[in-house]
C-alpha cells in the first residue's frame, strides 16, 4: 500500500466545535442519539471528543521522537493510581470552559457527569499515586517518556464499612469500557514460564516453557501547556492459544478454555498485598510477566532506528519503581545475551548504564526476596544469570573488602539463612547505574544504615530525589476556589513552574487575601460536609477544625496515635463539656490490606469510637469522629482541600516519604507531624512555626529500642492514656464486648509497641493543644496555612522529575515544534 495523506476533520477547541463533536462521537462513536443516550454514553461521547483532541498532538509527539533520535525514559512500575482522567484532561488542553459550555447546551451537566467516570486504581497507595504524578510531570517537561505496566482488570478492591468492619469487593474499573486507551492487538510478545535451559552452539537456550501473550494497550499522557504527549503502556494477558482445539473436538467444552482462563489470569487483578502466601506464585507471574514483555518492546523500539547495540546505552534508560521490576534485569541480560548473542560482559556493561532504581522502603519485613526454589520452577534461566551476576559481583566485592565473610554475605543476592531467597533490592542495586530515595531522611538511612555496604563498595551509586506531586491534579483540578484565588494575585504560572507560589508570602498579612484565602478553604470545607451529609448521613459543622488523616491503613503510619488521642479528648470533654473546645472533626479514610487484620481491627475501632461520641448530646459539635469509606484518587481530590489539620504522625524512621503530606500542605492545611520522611524537608520550607512538630527523632527510636523500650510502664504512669486503652479493652466503645480490641490492646501496651505508640503520646497530645491554641486565632492560623502554601513549590514533581533527568536518566526534554 502507497502512503496517502489522510484529511482529517481540524479539530478546533471552541464550545461550538466540541459541541459538534459530541455529538459526532455519540453518533459515530458510542452508536446512540440524544433520545437513547444515557448520562454514561454522553460522559463517553465526551471523553472521545476530547481524546480526538489529544490523538494529533500524540502522533506528531512520537514522530519527533523518532526524528530527533532521542533517549527515552522507560518508567517501570507495577502500579499506576491515575485516577480519572476526564477533567485532568481538559485543563491539560486548556478547553475546561468551552467543554462545560458544549455540554450544558446539550443539556448535560458536566459536574454530575465527570462524577460518572471510574477512578483507574491500578495501585495500591502512595507508590502507584507517584507514578501517576511522575507520567504528568515527564510529558509537561517533555521528557520523552514511557510508564509500562500492568492492565489489571480489577484495580484495587472497593472498600465498604458494614457493621464496622472492612469489607472488600472487586473494582471491575473496565465494565462500561475506556475510553481513553487503544488496544494494540498487533503489539504482542510471547512471555514463558517454567521449562529448562539447555547449551547449545555455546548459547543458552530456555526449552519446554509454557507460554502467555502480553498485549499492549495504550493510553495517552497529555502534557500541561505543552502539545508534548507521553504513552503509558499496559500489558494485558492473552493465551496463546484461543481454545484447546482437541478437548473441544472431544466434546468437553469447559476444559478446552480452561487452559485459556488459566494463563490470562497473570494480568487478572492488582495485589491488594504481596504478603499472601497462596498470591506469591501468581504475584511472581505478573512482574516477569510485564517486564519481559517491556524489555521486548524497548529493544524492538531501539532496533527501528539502530542496527546494533552500540548505542543502546545512549538511547535507553529504564527505572525501576521499587523492586517489583527488578526482573527487568536478569530478562535484558537473557535477550541480550541468549537471544540476540551479545557477549556476556559487554551485555552486563551495558545492562549496569541503563538501569537505575528507586527504593520506596526499609522496612524488613517489606523488603522483596523470592525462594530460590519458585525460581527455579518458574524462571530457571533467571535464577541462573542471577547466580552468575552474584559470582561476578561477589568475587569482586571481596576483592573490595578484603575477603570480609561477614559483609559478603550480608551484600550477597542470596539470603542464605534458612530457605534460599533471592534479594531483589541487592540485585537492583548492584545492576543500577543510580539507587535513590525519596526524602532527605530515608537516602540518608539507606545509605548509612540499611545499604552502608553497598554504598561502601559503590561511593557514587546513591543518591538523594525527593518525593512530588503535581500541581495540576492535587491544587488546579482538585480546588478550584483556592487556585482561582491564586490566580487573581500572583497569575496561573504557578501551574508550571510552582516556586512561583513564594510569591504569596508577600500577601500573608493582606487581610483582604487573607480573607479570600479563609472563604476558599470553607467552600471546600462545606464541599467534603454536603458529601458525608449525602453519603453517610453526617452532620459536621464548617467551622470546626477539620483534621484529616487520609493514607492507607498500617500500624507504621499510627492511625492509633490518632484515635487514642480522641479518645482522651472525648473523656475530657465529657469532665468538662462547659470548657471553651475548639469544635473539631477528625476524619479518617484509608484501605486495610485485605490480609492484614489488626488494621482491620483499627478499621472497627475508629468507627466503634465515632459511634460512641457522635451519639453523645453532652459533647455536640464538639467532637466528630468520621471514616470516609473507600479512599481513592478522586476522594483524595474531594477531601485534601478541605482539610485544617494534616495527620503526619508515622514513627520517625518508617516513613520513606510521604505524598498525603505534600497534597495537604499545598492546600494550605498545617501539619501536625513526626520529623519522618519528607515532612522533614517541609519543614525546612515551610517553616517549624507553620507547623506542629513532635514526638521521637529516627535516632532517638534508635536508642529507646536498644536501651528496652517499656511500653507497660508509659501506660502505668499516663492516668489519662491508661483509661483510654483501659476503655479499649474493656469493650466501652464496642458494647461491653471485652474481645473485638484485645488485641489492639496489647499490642501496644504488652508486645512491644513496636511503632512507638505510647512513647510519643504525650508530646502528641501536648502538639494537639498547641494546635487547639493557633486555631483559636483565626487570622494566625490562616497566615500559617498561607505560609504553607507558598513554601510548597519544591514539592512540585515538576522538579522531582527535572531531577530525575537532569541526574539519573540523563535525557532531554523533546525540541517541541
Ligand atoms: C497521595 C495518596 C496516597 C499516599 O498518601 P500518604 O499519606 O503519603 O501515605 C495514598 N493514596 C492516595 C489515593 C493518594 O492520593
């Protein structure tokens, strides 16, 4: 076939034209009229209208790419948490207005429509949500980038309170389909499991595998301001074969699709936790399956513009998210090597120049391995170029260290007590060019405590990138008030390029702004009451403080500081219901790993106690303790805004960074905070008057630990602590039911504390009172939330990603034409 050229339709971004194309999409698109069409048909038809306007500006993107040659970023994650992508998409195009205008002349309501589209929660939390930040970040920039993963069909679980307790069911995000993806059925690659190797002609060969397809589908990542687009790539499982032919010339229908089911299930549903034993096999699937078929597809994309590899370490840099990639590098050592017969040490060379890896954790317990013995059931290839990258790496590290026995085994890739396991975080290291963090904090603990070997063995390999999220969906899209009120002092640019927010510091002592400022956060703050009025039948007053600890549900995190807390200040209350109260709401909302049951049991507690004190007339609109069922993106949006209060309360040395932290503080809410992780670094910019900082630095848990840390006795000597986990145990909050909250109980007050509960109570609560004082003044309280906001510029990923180029990937924004 001759290339011709297309004529298309130009599509031009006026009320008038998107009105037309709505209705050309309904038509042509959806396959209905404005009689059949329902609310989601005229969301769909929208949604196709304003990726038309995205198509062009992603064809000429890719083209560039290719002209210029460029180096691309290849983001591997396991989980992408976008959210919806309907208004993200409009302001990224700039045509918000003209939509709202086109669709209310269709006599459709934008508001109640954009409410329609399901959240993409293709994550579990704060690791999946920076990645989505970081797709926005890269194609605002221009960095030509790819996020590649995994198209579960189950997101993360719905998460629905009945009688108290979590329930989890599934999120089955594609029911009324995706509007904005193009399945790429041509874009297949075969990934193998199981089987042997086996030498022949001096290559490996990998023989007698079973085999999945990995399909492409694509989404387009539009660019703020910017006709830049990026591509986020999700793989989806396809059996190889459509039927077993032969069982289905046998009759037996159901064991012929059987095989089909079986091996699609690999991109079936998102790990809610990896810490299931009966999940581990099938999570193991998932991440070699979606890393193979990436390394595929990149060198496939390398190899239309380069006939060797000669350049492949300018052309290519590929990021890992965590460990859960790290696959990846024992996979591109196998195609370099047994498929495309590079020989092994230049194909490790140029393995070691390309990767680099992002550490999210230094909890033990959260730090990856995998038996030796899955392995080899699994990817036997594998674990052998993994045993071989170990012996080069071992041989030389003792070279290094002088035949240390001790630190050889401590940085082998193999944890060799007990059960054989293969180290993911050790593999990562040792294959990476650069290994960060994501705070100040938690480089520093890596790099001197946790990973001081490796940092010994290789000086220049860490490095420190702080955590950021993007202006555009958590200050732009989720609070119109405030950025409108933003744009009228100091004008939008702030939108890209967020150090321009310093520039409210001048306006702090305005009391016009200032007033403006306090209007803006109410209206968001009467936003979130109307919703839990609708939704959950709550009443909460507007002029209440409104203190949010919004993340997922984790002993680390300490949702128990926070409820022992309001426990205590209940039992005050109730001694002395006259006492002048600052009238406070504390709002919960986060998802329990469906596994993890004390944080369930944190779940039925937080809800037990809000029972007991909403209900009761001597403390009123005093105190109100709500859980928000089933936090996601889109409530991310609806409640950050709202909040007075950020709960950043973790024990210091858990925390890596933290992302809720950023959000709130960039909406003007003063934290509340343990020098943990990134509230570290917003402190220093926002300034410790803006904020209420307390409890155990990471060394002082340090030392209290190694000195005997004795929770019993904190609970024997704090009277008002020890009533209110005497009430917890005793059933007061859970209808004399002395056995629902055991556990909880002596957790913290028998087997150790290990969060440190009750060692930072009372400075907690001494923080609180101090809270309570500055809210009492109103107009020093808003000039701290202005105060936060304005130092909030550095949290921008904007920056965040600008680092990540400029230091790690070495790649340049595209010439954008
Ligand atoms: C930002 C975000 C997180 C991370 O919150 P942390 O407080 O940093 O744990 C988790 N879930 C959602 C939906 C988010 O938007």
């Amino acid at each position: 076939m001759t290339a011709v050229d297309l004529e298309f339709d130009q599509l031009n971004s006026t009320a008038d034209a998107l009105r037309r194309s709505i209705s050309n999409r309904m038509m042509y698109g959806v396959g209905k009229d404005a009689v059949t069409a329902r609310p989601q048909d005229w969301l769909h038809a929208a949604a196709l209208a304003v990726r038309d306007r995205l198509v062009a500006r992603w064809m000429k993107t890719t083209r560039q790419q290719y002209e210029q040659d460029v180096k691309r970023v290849y983001y591997l994650s396991m989980e992408f948490l976008i959210g919806r992508t309907f208004t993200n998409a409009l302001l990224a195009l700039g045509i918000y207005e003209q939509m709202n205008e086109a669709l209310a002349s269709l006599g459709v309501d934008m508001g109640a429509l954009t409410e329609l589209e399901p959240d993409a929660a293709l994550g579990n939390g704060g690791l999946g949500r920076l990645a989505a930040c970081f797709l926005d970040s890269m194609a605002t920039l221009a960095i030509p980038g790819f996020g590649y993963g995994i198209r579960y069909e189950y997101g993360m679980f719905r998460q629905q309170i009945v009688d108290g307790e979590q329930v989890e069911t599934p999120d089955y995000w594609l029911r009324a389909g995706n509007p904005w993806e193009f399945p790429r059925p041509e874009v297949q690659y075969v990934v193998h499991f199981g089987g042997r190797t086996i030498q022949r002609d001096g290559h490996v060969e990998w023989i007698e595998t079973e085999h999945v397809n990995a399909m492409a589908y694509d989404t387009v990542i539009p660019g703020y301001g910017t006709s830049a687009t990026n591509t986020l790539r999700l793989w989806s499982a396809r059996a190889t074969e459509e039927l077993d032919l032969s069982a289905f010339n046998q009759g037996d229908y159901r064991r012929a699709v059987e095989a089909k089911e079986h091996s699609e299930n690999v991109s079936r549903l998102l790990y809610p936790d990896d810490s299931t034993p009966a999940g581990r096999e099938l999570r193991l699937r998932q991440e070699y399956f979606f890393v193979s078929a990436t390394m595929q597809d990149l060198i496939r994309r390398y190899h239309r513009t380069h006939s060797t590899f000669g350049r492949f370490a300018e052309k290519v840099a590929i990021h890992l998210n965590d460990t859960h990639p790290v696959l990846a590098i024992p996979e591109l050592m196998r195609l370099l090597v047994d498929v495309h017969h590079v020989p092994w040490d230049r194909a490790w060379q140029m393995v070691q120049q390309v990767f680099s890896y992002t550490n999210h954790t230094l909890m033990p317990e959260a730090l990856e391995t995998w038996d030796v013995d899955l392995l080899t059931r699994l990817l036997p290839r594998h674990l052998e170029i993994i045993f071989d990258i170990n012996a080069d790496f071992l041989k030389q590290a003792s070279e290094q260290v002088g035949h240390d026995i001790e630190v050889i085994r401590r940085v082998s890739l193999i944890d060799e007590y007990g059960q054989r396991r293969v180290r993911m975080a050790h593999l990562a290291i040792v294959a990476s060019q650069k290994v960060n963090g994501v705070s100040k904090l938690h480089s520093q603990l890596m790099e001197r405590e946790f990973f001081s070997d490796f940092a010994r063995l290789f000086p220049d390999r860490f490095t420190n990138v702080t955590n950021g999220i993007t202006p555009r969906r958590w200050l732009a899209q989720a609070s119109q008030p405030l950025s409108s009120l933003i744009d009228a002092r100091i004008g939008t640019h702030w939108r890209t390029d967020l150090l321009e927010l310093t520039k409210l510091r001048e306006l702090k002592d305005d009391p016009a702004f200032a007033a403006e400022f306090h209007a803006a956060k109410r209206r968001n703050k009467i936003r979130l009451a109307q919703r839990l009025l609708h939704d959950m039948g709550c009443t909460v007053h507007p002029d209440a403080l409104f203190d949010l600890q919004v993340k997922r549900i984790h002993e680390y995190k300490r949702q128990l500081l926070n409820v022992l807390h309001v426990i205590v200040r209940y039992n005050r209350i109730r001694a002395n219901p006259e006492d002048d109260w600052v009238p406070r709401v504390v709002v919960f909302a986060g998802k329990a790993a469906s596994a993890y049951k004390l944080a369930k049991t944190i779940i039925r507690l937080i809800g037990d106690v809000g029972e007991k004190v909403n209900h009761d007339p001597l403390v009123g609109d005093r105190l109100k303790v709500v859980f928000v069922p089933n936090y996601g993106v889109s409530l991310a949006e609806l409640m950050i805004p709202a909040a007075d209060l950020s709960e950043q309360i973790s024990m210091a040395g858990t925390e890596a960074s933290g992302t809720g932290n950023m959000k709130l503080a960039l909406n003007g809410a003063l934290t509340i905070g343990t020098m943990d992780g990134a509230n570290i670094e917003i402190c220093e910019a926002v300034g410790r008057e803006n904020m209420f900082i307390f409890g155990l630095m990471a060394e002082e848990v340090v030392e209290l630990r190694a000195s005997g840390y004795r929770p019993r006795r904190i609970y024997e000597e704090n009277e008002a602590l020890r009533l209110a986990l005497d009430q917890i145990r005793g059933g007061y909050f859970s209808n004399g039911n002395p056995h629902r909250f055991s556990d909880i109980f002596h957790t913290l007050v028998d087997w150790g504390d290990h969060y440190m509960v009750l060692a930072d109570f009372a400075a907690y609560a001494q923080a609180q009172e101090a809270v309570d004082a500055r809210f009492r003044d109103s107009r020093a309280w808003t000039a701290s939330a202005i105060e936060n906001v304005a130092g909030m510029g550095r949290f921008s990923s904007d920056r965040t990603i600008a680092e990540y180029a400029n230091e790690i990937w070495r790649v340049k924004p595209l010439d954008v034409q």
